[in-house]
C-alpha cells in the first residue's frame, strides 16, 4: 500500500494525539485518582500505534505499545500513579515526538534511541503487576463470533459452516439493496499469525470496504475489534456493487492480512430460511413468512441494538447512493493564504470600481457596487474567521515546560491557563510562541522566589504563573502574570548604569514605570550568573521586537513582592485592516486604525519646545510631535506649509505621540502586501497597499516612528 498519500495527515495527527497526551498526562498529575483521564491517555496511545503501525513505522508503535501495558495497569488500579512513572511516560512522548518530526523532515524513524525508556516501561511494568493480565481477557469476547451462530436444527440444511445470525433489520437492509442492484457479502477475514496490531488491521479492513460500500454489521462488533477483543479473525456483512474478487483483492492488498473468503449473503439467508418452508423446494419464494427468522440469543441483545443502528445507516446510504459529508475539512494552510490573497485582489478592484463611478458620475455602477460591497465584506469576514485559530493551540505547550523548568529550579509552581479559546490570526499564532515562551521562564526564573523564601514573606510556597487571553475591541490582549518578587525599579536603574545603557543623570530622571521598561533593551539582564535558563541579555528584547514586528505592543506593570504583569496586544489579524489615509506633499500613506487615539488641528503657536523637542499639550498631557514629512525626506515646492497644522494622535501602549501630515483623506479598509525581502530592512515602513487609483500608499510602522 502507498501511504506516501496519507503522510500529512498522519504527521498533523500524530502531533495531536502528542499533544493530548501531555496535556493527559499533566492532569493526571496533579489528580492520580481520575481514571477518565488515563482513558483518553491510553485511547491517544493506542490510536498513535495504529497509525504507526499502519504507516510502517514500527519503532513508534513499539514504544507505544510498551506505554500501552503500563497505562493498562493504571487503568485497572493494579498500580498507582508516581512522579516516576509520569516522568517515564512524559520521556516517551519527547521520545515519540522527536521520532514524528524526524519522519516530518524526511528522516529516519530511529532518529532517537528508545531503549533506555522502554527498559523503564518494562521495569514498572514487572513492578507493580503482570502486564500481560489484561491482554489476556481479550480474546474471550471473540468466541461467539468465531463460533457458528446458527440454530443447531438449521446446521444440516447450513452450506457453510460459519454463516452469520442476521436479525430483522439486518434482513431488511440487506433485501433493500439487493432490490436496488447492489450485492450482499459476508466477508471472514482471518489475519497473519504473530499479528501484534490487529486493531490497526481491522481499522483498514473495515475503512476499505466502507470506501467500496456501506457495513452492515461485523462480528463482534466495532468497539471489540478496536480494543482487539477478537481472536485472528472476524466477519463483516458489506453491501456493495462491487465483484467478490475486487473485494476479496481489496482485503488482501493489506498487509499482515492472510485471508479473506467472500461469501453470498443471499445464500445464507435463503439455508436459513429453508428449515422453516417443510423442506419444499419452493420455501425460498415463501420465505419471507413471520416466523422465518430464527430468535436471537438474549446475550447478543446488545451487540444487535449496535448492528441494527449501522443496519439502518446503510440502508440509508443504499436508497441514496451516495456518501454522507463530514462536518468538517482539513485544508491545507497554503489554499487559505491563496484564497485570503484572492479577497485582497477583489476588495483592491472593488475600492478602485467605487473610484471610477464617484468620478464618472455612474449611478448604475454605484448601486451595484453597494451589492458587491456586501458580498465582498460577508466573503471576507467567512475567509478571515476560517483562518482564526484558537490561542489554545500555543497555550497547550506550556504546562509541560512549566513543569520541568520548576523541577530544574526546585521551585513549586501552579500554572493557570485561561481564555484559551480566545481566537488569532494564523499568521500571528505561529509567531507568538517564542515571546510567550521568554515571558515564562522569566517569570520562573527572575519573578517567582524559592519555597523558602516564599514562606518566609508568608505567601504560599507555590507560586502562582497566569497565562490568560482576552479580546479588546479589534485586539487580543494575552497576558503573563505572577505572584513573585516583582521588579524593582532602582536594581534595573543600577544595572543599566553599569551596563553603559544609561546616564546616571537619566537614571535620575525617569519614573518607576519607564525605569522598569529598560528590561526590553538589547543585552540587558539582572541575573547574577549565567545558567540554561537565563543570564545571556537575550529575551526580553526579543520579545519586544517579535510582537512588534507583528503590530502588537508589549508593556509590564509590577508591584514589590506582589507579582509582575507582562501584557502583549496585539491585532486580530495581519491581512486586511481598517487605516487612516494621510498626505504628506503629494505622497499618501495608511496609519492602521487600532494605533490611532484621535485627530487633532493645531496651529503653530501650540507647538512648544522641551529639551529641544517639540511638543503639544493634549487634555493636561505632554505629548511629543514627529512631522512625518522630515522623517520620510518627503521633498516639497517652496519649502512652504499650511497655517492649519493636522496631527494624527497615535498610541503605543502607554506612550503617545502626534504625526504631524499635511492633509487627511479618510478611513479606508486596505490589504496588507508585503514589501519584499529587498526593503525589508525599512524600519517606519510596515508594508503596502494599493488605492482604488491604482496608486501604492505605503503603510506607517507606529512603533518605530515612536
């Protein structure tokens, strides 16, 4: 079998499935006694070893298999969770997990060694039971399946020894597809001896004949063949217009598979039917009697109900002949930049459609782009929330760093997680991890005291690490808090004077709040010694630049000996925004709408001069002025300018400044285009856009004006 076509998919599962079990197992931690979660723990092991095993990649399904036998003991209360054997399992997912992306590179399987860990499994496994207890009970429920079914009076009129029981709705189904040109076949399929992963092969067995028809029913039923309730073989009623023989291919194209025998369904039920017809040769045309069918035994009650549900199902799918969608698609990120980029290219044509009927006067076009305007923004608005991911994708990998940077710091650490359905942009998802990543092990590191000392001050001796999200308007607000030490402003005063960051005599004349914010200057670090964890003067700049990089802004807000507040804001989405147009000379330019507080018109003579800088007094605030046109060279005629000054009053957390521009033009939705790895360099230029005009109006990097 080819399964070069199911790789992604197997690659984006798998790292799911990883995922899920970290997270399982650190709930599991912190509440040993919640036998559910080891059931989704072991439902994700088990899951990733068929996958695996199906995909060819034996090494994983070993190792998952071996975790199986200790997650099989905890499940039945024949051993109790430990900090050793969480730490084992959690070593087998790092394991597993560097084996995935090996195999997501292009690389070997066996990147890593795995025998260290599975000799661990083997010895908790010897320690605290038999493992091979539980496996053991597996089988029994497939006995009745293997044995025949039928009524012992019907065993001499019988043609084949291991025909099925079919119950009413069975009957009904199978005659309804029958009437309607498909055929009936009861298919044993029996697996190759030493088989170790006979749910995975059972898995495919039944997802080919799905693909070439509809299941009836299988004997036992579904839930048993997952958990390998069954010896090495099981049967399966299939309706299908296929050939026996492509069907009887089908099942041996899979490996591990030893044989497959396709019988008649209609055969069987007609040998079935003969004991009731008096031995006549014409029973079967009278077969269709109440009393035909033989009683089924009270203890397969249960597993009839299941069949008789998928019985339906399938008649369903016969009457209609035709596959029923899912709820839901996996689409492959590039498709959605393309069609996010094809929205972009339609909201350009429209705005430059919208300019030609205002300056030709065309009343028809200008109604029927009001129409256009509504399908264009209803088709943005699905396109942008299809590609809104919740922040809880980023989230979820940081409890198990938390867990083991605590350890490596012997610190106790309660980490609290919320608003993680609080949803982002892709593009701005897969770029926040590594500042979220920074803000914690600060936090750890430089915020949150020793036990000791903790209970020395009278705090609990773990401490508490928020992780939270939440909207603000156009904006996502996430945030990194703790209950530690805080910061103090005369310590960071201090290291940036030695440092030769700062004068002594700016040192004196900055507040608190600004002497705590030196911490996100390049090289800047208040650890005594260097350490894996910090010390190097890398971080805390580079989280600063990163968010920036994205349209955020990140501040931090501390108390002494009550915690700190780290708060990043960033946009909802990098794609298409809301912008104020602005001129300077002839040159147009965007300021994205969520950096802008207000606009304002001043004359010259509300222009002051502070320390050589000019500034305007806002509602009792001094705020900065930056003329756009002398920090952009925008050349001008005369050198002359308006009386009537207009400034663009924008804000980047806390801080505020007024861009002085010639003229103001209006709101305008724009498309974000990228300038290209030759200006990427440009630092006040964040990218472009086209006008309805055709023109290309550069867009103001806020941040890096201020």
């Amino acid at each position: 079998m080819d399964t070069n076509q199911y790789m992604e998919m197997f690659l984006e599962e798998s790292r799911e499935h990883l995922d899920s079990l970290d997270d399982g197992l650190m709930t599991l931690e912190k509440d040993p006694e919640e036998l559910s979660i080891l059931n989704d723990i072991f439902r994700n092991a088990h899951t990733l070893k068929g996958m695996s095993a199906t995909m060819g990649y034996t090494k994983i399904a070993e190792l998952t298999h071996d975790m199986e036998n200790i997650l099989d003991l905890l499940r039945h209360e024949k051993m109790a969770v430990t900090e050793d054997i969480i730490d084992t399992l959690l070593k087998c997912g790092d394991s597993l997990r560097q084996m995935v992306e090996s195999i997501g590179e292009g690389g070997p399987e066996d990147v890593v060694d795995i025998s260290e860990v599975a000799a661990k499994l083997s010895a908790l496994v010897n320690s605290g039971g038999q493992a091979s207890a539980a496996p053991a009970a597996a089988p029994a429920p497939a006995a009745p399946a293997a044995a025949p079914a039928a009524p012992a009076a019907a065993a001499p009129a019988a043609p084949k020894s291991n025909a099925l029981e079919y119950s009413d709705t069975d009957r009904g189904v199978i005659n309804q597809a029958l009437d309607s040109g498909m055929r009936a076949y009861h298919i044993k399929v029996t697996l190759a001896e030493g088989c170790i992963l006979k749910s995975a092969r059972s898995y495919m067995v039944m997802n080919t004949l799905d693909q070439m028809g509809e299941v009836v029913k299988s004997v036992p039923p579904t839930e048993d063949l997952e958990q390998e309730k069954f010896d090495q073989s099981f049967d399966v009623v299939v309706v299908t217009d296929s050939e026996p023989k492509a069907v009887e291919d089908a099942i041996l194209a899979i490996s591990e598979v030893d044989s497959a025998e396709v019988m008649d369904v209609a055969e069987e039920l007609k040998a079935e039917e003969a004991p009731a017809a008096a031995a006549s040769e014409a029973a079967p045309a009278a077969s269709p009697a109440p009393t035909a069918a033989p009683p089924v035994p009270v203890t397969h009650t249960a597993p009839a109900k299941a069949d008789d549900k998928k019985a339906m199902a399938a008649a369903a799918k016969a009457n209609e002949k035709k596959l029923k969608s899912g709820q839901s698609v996996r689409v492959d990120i590039e498709k959605l930049d393309t069609l996010l980029n094809l929205v972009g290219e339609l909201v350009i044509n429209k705005v430059r459609l919208e300019q030609i009927g205002i300056t030709h006067r065309l009343t028809e076009l200008t109604e029927t782009l009001e129409q256009m305007d509504r399908v264009t923004t209803d088709l943005q608005t699905v396109v942008m929330k299809v590609r809104m991911v919740p922040v809880g994708q980023v989230f979820n990998r940081f409890p198990r760093m938390v867990r083991d940077l605590a350890k490596e710091l012997n610190k106790e650490i309660n980490l609290r997680i919320e608003g993680e359905e609080t949803e982002l942009d892709r593009t701005v998802i897969d770029e926040i991890g590594d500042p979220l990543m920074h803000l914690l092990r600060n936090s750890l590191d430089h915020g949150v005291e020793h036990p000791d000392d903790r209970e020395a001050k009278g705090k609990p001796r773990a401490g508490d690490v928020g992780l939270i999200a939440r909207h603000e308007g156009n904006n996502v607000v996430i945030m990194v808090t703790d209950d530690g030490k805080g910061i103090d402003a005369d310590v960071i005063r201090r290291k940036a004077i030695e440092k030769g960051m700062i004068t002594q005599d700016e040192a004196d004349n900055i507040n608190d709040a600004d002497a705590v914010r030196l911490i996100f200057l390049p090289g800047f670090s208040t650890a005594e010694k260097i350490t894996d964890v910090s010390g190097r003067g890398v971080g805390m700049d580079v989280v600063r630049s990163k968010i920036e990089t994205l349209g955020g802004h990140v501040d931090v807000e501390t108390k002494i000996d009550e915690g700190s507040v780290f708060k990043i804001k960033l946009p909802l989405t990098l794609a298409i925004i809301q912008a104020l147009m602005v001129k300077v000379a002839e040159e147009m330019y965007a300021i994205p709408l969520g950096s802008i507080d207000s606009t304002i018109n001043i004359t010259q003579e509300d222009i002051k001069t502070v320390k050589n800088k000019e500034v305007i007094v806002l509602r009792g605030q001094i705020i900065p002025i930056i003329r756009l046109g002398d920090i952009l060279s925008v050349p001008r005629e005369n050198g002359e300018e308006n009386d009537d000054i207009f400034v663009v009053v924008v804000h980047i957390g806390e801080r505020k400044a007024g861009i002085v521009v010639d003229n103001l033009i209006g709101q305008q939705e724009i498309v974000i285009k990228t300038l290209g790895k030759l200006l990427a360099g440009l630092k006040v230029i964040s990218g472009a856009t086209v006008l309805g005009d055709g023109r290309v109006a550069l867009i103001l990097d806020v941040s890096a004006l201020m």
